[in-house]
C-alpha cells in the first residue's frame, strides 16, 4: 500500500467532526513519514503576499507539524520570453490586461507531474474568480477530501477563460465582490480547509462551525451608561436548556 493510500486510510477511519484525533497517531503518521494530510499550492505572481500568513499561528504549527504544507509557485517561473510576460491584452478590446493561458498550463501540469506516478494523489485544480461559484462549507469539506489543492490566483483584469474551461476543476468565487487578484481567496481558502484537517485545530469540536453567539468574561460589560450582560441561562449550568439556547440562535 503507497504511502499516500495509507494516509487516505487513515483519514477515511477518523470522521473530521466526531473525533479528536490523538496526537500519538498524529506522532506516528509524521515519524512513519507518511506525506502530510494535505497539500496547498498555490499558482501567484505575488508569492511573498504569503510570507506572514504562513508564518504565524495555527498554520504555521500545523505546518512545522507536516499536518499541512503550503507551497507558493511564482508563475514567471513557467514563462519562456526575456520578459516572463504573464498576460495580454484582451481579444476584442477593453481596459487592463488578462493573464496568459500558457504559463498557467505550464504550472499545472508541473504540479500534476510532482509525485511518482506509484503514488497515487488526488488533486483538485482550483481557479478563483469573482464570477465563481461562492464558496462554503459544504465545499471546503468536499476540499478536505483531496490530497492536494492548486490554487490558481487570477490578477490584472482577470485569466484567460480557456483556463476556467480547460485547466481548472471548478471555478471559484470567496464572495459577491471584486478582490484585486486571488491570494486573499487562496489564503481563506487554505485557513478553512486547513482546520478540517486532523490534528490542526486542539479541539475537534471546534472544527464544525460554532455559528452561535458566545460571551466570555466579563459577566457585565459596562458601556457608557448602560450595562451589557451575558445571557443568564449561560451561567446557568443547565447543559441541555444551553444547548437549547444555542441551537435557537444558530445562524
Ligand atoms: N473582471 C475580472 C473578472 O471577472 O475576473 C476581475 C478580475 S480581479 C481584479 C483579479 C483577480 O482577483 C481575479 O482573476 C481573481 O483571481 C481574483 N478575485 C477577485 N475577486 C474575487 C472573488 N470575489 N473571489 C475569488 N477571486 C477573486
């Protein structure tokens, strides 16, 4: 059995929201050298966007931990002319350019082609565009599925459409609104995906959405003349009327 089917396995017998993973086996899976959980590349014109999102917090833990890794790809790297053009001027006319097809294929299939071919890895190419389809968490979880994601981050006046039709698996949009290029969708992207993966979060609880309201101390907040209070049945006790309370406010 590869390495990488060993590591589906594994994955496949821990169920992401019911468990918590006990770090032994996290231990174990490292020191056997099986490949991390998870791996993000992300296809960039500005790789060093990434530098303190990698560097900080929960990802760079769970990347010291080989839980996850994050590799960023400079897209002038697949470029053949003195330049390292990556984008042209748009057929039919319009303001600002468009990025070329030629590089991205180039990148992706690099990507595709990194493993020995024994090694049997599930990849998902991903183009982020704000015409996408909007991004969930049904979809992050079917993401967490795959053993390998490329994120493809479009800037200028966006990419070459052949690369949403030919290139990338799905076409992907971090909501109703224009970013100036991918690498802030890429970043929400890996932080959601990432916390479905065993081991990153402390908590496996934690990992489903927690999309009540929560209070911590203290018990009564004063602003300006009036008193904000933590809702009593919180500080009740009563574990099950909580549960209540919080499923009635469930967003
Ligand atoms: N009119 C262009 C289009 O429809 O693609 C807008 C291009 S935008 C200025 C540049 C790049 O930012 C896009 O190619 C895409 O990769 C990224 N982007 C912008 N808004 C986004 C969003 N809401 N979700 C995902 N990516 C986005």
């Amino acid at each position: 059995m590869g390495l990488v089917a060993l590591s589906d396995c594994i994955r496949g017998a821990l169920s992401y929201e019911a468990i918590r993973y006990p770090p032994i086996l996290i231990y174990y899976a490292n020191v056997i050298g099986i490949p991390v959980f998870m791996k993000f590349e992300v296809i960039t014109i500005f790789p060093d966007i990434f530098s303190g999102f990698l560097s900080e917090s929960l990802i760079s833990k769970a990347i010291a931990k080989r839980l996850i890794s994050v590799r960023t790809h400079y897209l002038r790297k697949w470029t053949t002319d003195r330049h390292r053009t990556v984008d042209g001027k748009a057929y039919g006319g319009g303001p600002g350019l468009v990025m070329k097809v030629e590089p991205i294929l180039k990148a992706v299939n690099a990507l595709r082609n990194t493993k020995p071919k024994s090694l049997k890895s599930k990849i998902r190419v991903i183009l982020f565009s704000p015409r996408g389809k909007q991004m969930d968490q049904v979809m992050v979880k079917r993401w967490a599925k795959y053993n390998q994601l490329v994120f493809i981050c479009g800037r200028y006046e966006g990419v070459d459409e052949r690369v949403a039709d030919y290139i990338a698996d799905e076409v992907v949009s971090v909501g109703p609104y224009v970013l100036n290029g991918g690498e802030v969708a890429a970043m929400a992207a890996i932080e959601a995906v990432a916390r479905l993966v065993p081991g990153f979060m402390h908590d496996a609880g934690s990992q489903t959405k927690e999309d009540h309201p929560q209070y911590t101390k203290p018990e009564v907040f004063t602003l300006g003349k009036k008193k904000l209070r933590v809702p009593k049945i919180l500080l009740s006790g009563d574990h099950a009327k909580i549960k209540d309370w919080r499923d009635k406010h469930r967003r």
